[in-house]
C-alpha cells in the first residue's frame, strides 16, 4: 500500500514541480521584457534629451562667439533644462553638466583662459553623453567637435 502511495503522489509532485519551474521561467522572461523596454524608452528619450541640450547649448556657444544673444531668454532655458536634466540625465553626463554649468561662473582674470576652461566642460559634456547613447568616441578629438560648432575660430 506505502508503495502504490507513493507511486501515485510522485507524478503529481512532478507535476508541480514542472508547472511551478514553467510558472517561474514565464515570470523572470516578462520581468526581463519589462525591464528591456523601460530601458529602451529611458534611452530613446534620454536622445531626445541630450539632442535638445546639444542644439541649445550649442547655439548659446555660438552666439556667444558670433552674435549678442538674448540672456533672460538664455536662463529661462537653462532652468527649463536645469529640471529636465535632473530627472532624466544619468549620473555620469549630469556630473559633467554640473562641472560645465559651474565653470561658467568662474571669474578669470584672462577671458581665453575663461573661454578655453568652458569649452573644455561643454566637451567633456558633449562626449559624456554620447558615451550615455552607446557611442565610444573613440578616435574623436575634442578640439574637431569644437570646430564643428565655432567654424575652426578657436584652436
């Protein structure tokens, strides 16, 4: 009897067994297909992000360089960025955006050291957020991307 017992309780134990690993495998494959698509959306709209921050801050360098530009305009820009990029920058490109935002309100006794320390963090903050969307910038020197925004002015 013990022995007919168990040999009708060890398929349904089995049983079990199977549909809880099943039960578990479904589970960790939808967590991890979760998990990928917040990622992706994170990505796509941490691109947006650091697109729209490139062009303004871009623009603001510019005619910084080139043109008198608007400042009230300038600020109520960066606030508006300033939150965004608190919420969505990772760590790495808002510690660099720190440092760039920062080296604004430097005062210099020498303008083009001024100048030339500003580029520098907008640089490093450019790259860290190209880093952000996979890129390895490799091979990318910094001094051509700064020529690429100022039309070769500054060396």
């Amino acid at each position: 009897m013990p022995q007919t017992l168990l040999s009708t309780i060890m398929p349904f134990f089995g049983a079990l067994v199977g549909a809880s690993v099943a039960l578990w495998v479904s589970w960790a494959s939808r967590k991890n297909d979760l998990k990928k698509l917040i990622e992706d959306n994170l990505r796509k709209r941490k691109i947006e992000l650091y697109d729209e921050f490139a062009k303004f801050l871009g623009e603001g360098l510019y005619k910084t360089v080139y043109q008198e530009r608007d400042e009230k305009e300038f600020e109520k820009q960066m606030f508006i960025f300033n939150h965004r990029a608190m919420m969505w920058m990772s760590d790495n490109v808002l510690n660099a955006y720190i440092i760039y935002r920062n080296s604004a309100r430097i005062d210099y006794k020498d303008n083009n050291e001024k100048a030339k320390f500003v580029i520098t963090t907008y640089l490093s903050f450019i790259q860290k957020m190209r880093e952000d969307c996979g890129h390895k910038n490799i091979g990318i020197e910094p001094a051509n991307l700064v020529k690429l925004l100022i039309r070769d002015k500054i060396d």
